[in-house]
C-alpha cells in the first residue's frame, strides 16, 4: 500500500492483479485498485474531478480525465473516508499510475488538487 497526504487530505492504495484476458486479439492484464480519501484537514472537501496517467512496462501512456470517482462526488467532512474500487487493462505484466483529484473546500471555497501517489500494477507471475 502507498499513502500520501496532500492539505490534509490522505489517500491511500492498494492494488490486485485480476488475471489474463484476451480483447481485440491481443492479451491483457487486469488490475484493480481501492482507493481511500480520508479527510484528516479541518474543513469539509469534496472531490469533483480525477486525472489519471496510466503507463505499462511497454512505454505505453493512457491519460483519463473525468467526473468524480466512479460516478460520485463525494463530500467529506473532517474524519470522514470514502473508499472505491475500479480497475484497468494493460497490455504487460507491469505498470503504474498515478494522478490527481481536483477538489474544493467548502470554508474558503477555493479549489484544490489532492496527489495520488504513483502506484505500482505488476502480475506476481512475472516477477522474479
């Protein structure tokens, strides 16, 4: 699990690899990861935007951008988490992502980004 904490707000990760599977003629690899968002600040966020870099070990990047986390936009107050699980396909054994949620604050209004740290996706099998 890696952790990292951007203006009082922690996010936390761990991943899975899922197993093999063939699309479009070409093998793939899944992953899934969980994310967690604990709002260890003193004003109440919420999440509205996610940035994602996805690289596999094939120097292939995918960028995603998009609305909330799957589907929500989660409000936190302080101590509150919110964890969510998705996934993604790679077309190698090994990876990593990372990226950032766009969040605001709703004392002061302002909005901010919250770094998720670069996290590593690799199938056991392939590790020596």
């Amino acid at each position: 699990m890696v952790s990292q904490i951007t203006r009082g707000i922690k996010i936390s990760v761990s991943t899975s690899f899922e197993g093999t599977y063939f699309k479009n003629y070409r093998i793939q690899f899944a992953f899934t990861y969980e994310i967690t968002i604990e709002n260890q600040s003193k004003d109440s966020v919420q999440l509205n935007t996610r940035h994602w870099e996805i690289y596999d070990s094939l120097n292939d990047l995918e960028v995603v951008d998009g609305e909330g986390v799957i589907g929500k936009k989660p409000v936190l107050k302080p101590g509150e988490k919110h964890t969510y699980s998705s996934g993604c396909l790679l077309s190698s054994p090994f990876g990593a992502m990372r990226g950032y949620f766009s969040m605001i604050n709703f004392t002061n209004t302002r909005s901010f980004r919250v770094i998720v740290p670069t996290f590593r996706l690799s199938a056991p099998f392939a590790l020596n």
